[in-house]
C-alpha cells in the first residue's frame, strides 16, 4: 500500500489516544475510521465503525454503515458492500447516497458476476471461437459504453446512453465521499 501521509499518520495517532482517554465518546472510532480509510486501511477502517454500531444516534450508525459500505467497494466486495448500502437506507431512507452507491455496487456486482462467467467459457473455447466473440463484444460496447445491454434486448438511443453515462461519472465521484461529522 503507498506510504501514508505523515499529517494523516499523526491524526490517526491523535485519535488513538483520544479513544484510549474516553472510550465512551460517541464518534471518536468513526473519524479514526474515516481517516483510516483515507490511508487506504479499508480493513481497519471497517474495524472502526464496526464500534459505532451500537450507537443509539442513527444517524451514526447509518454513516457508519454506509462507509462500510465504501470499505467494501473498495476491496472490490460489492456483496457486502451492497448489504451495508441496503442497512444504511433502511436506517435513513432519506440517504441519496447510499441509494446511488447501492446502485452501483449492484451494477459492478453484475460486471463481475459476467467477467468470470466469461473467463470459465474462454477456457473452454479455441481460439477461432474467442476472436470471433471479441469483435462481436468490440461492437457492442462501441454501441454502448457499459457494455450492459437492456433487458429486452433493444439498445438505448444515443442521448439516453449519455444520459446514462452524466449518470454514472456524477455517481462514480459521489462514491468516492465519505461522510463525514458535521
């Protein structure tokens, strides 16, 4: 993992300490968590919210729980990070959020599902058979970004598609927020 920031070292030390001098206040584990995170610890920083939820202040908790979310994302476990997005907006349904970042583990999820589907059929196929699906996958995606088709099979007009996509890049950098205390 890169080097962490010396000033980031020196906060999360800070906040260590205060944690030791009063364990019992409420919020302390949650910015320790979030600068963790910002170390890239995804795994200590999913430790310290960990500690937050039993926390009677919702709000907390739901923050708390959406960052895991995050923490999961990161590592590229969209399964779990779609529960915690799941928890986070049933404890604070009005989280926007935690909705769009639930929608788009969901549509990694299904990236990754299709990705190894695809890697246990190429190890099955010659090669004639792989060059020929290339192409055919080279044109679809120059169709359509994601490379998602819709459902019934009809592709999206082009506005659509950039609609779609405005969607995604404004999603893809909300994901990356993590709340923090006001």
């Amino acid at each position: 993992s890169p080097p962490v920031d010396p000033e980031l070292q020196k906060a999360i030390e800070e906040y260590q300490n205060l944690i030791e001098k009063y364990p019992e206040k409420s919020g302390l584990h949650y910015n320790l968590g979030n600068l963790k995170y910002l170390a890239g610890d995804y795994e200590g920083a999913l430790d310290e919210f960990r500690q937050d939820l039993s926390t009677e202040d919702s709000k907390l908790k739901s923050d708390a729980i959406y960052n895991m979310g995050n923490s999961m994302y990161n590592q590229e476990k969209f399964k779990e990070s779609i529960d915690f997005y799941k928890q986070a907006i049933e404890l604070n349904p009005e989280d926007k959020d935690a909705k769009i970042n639930y929608e788009i583990s969901r549509r990694m999820l299904q990236k990754q599902q299709q990705q190894q589907q695809q890697q246990n059929q190429d190890s099955d196929k010659n090669e004639d058979q792989e060059k020929e699906e290339k192409q055919e996958q080279d044109q679809s995606q120059s169709q359509n970004q994601e490379g998602e088709q819709k459902d019934s099979g009809e592709e999206k007009d082009a506005e659509e598609n950039q609609q779609e996509q405005q969607k995604q890049e404004t999603g893809e950098e909300e994901q990356k927020e993590e709340k923090t205390l006001e």
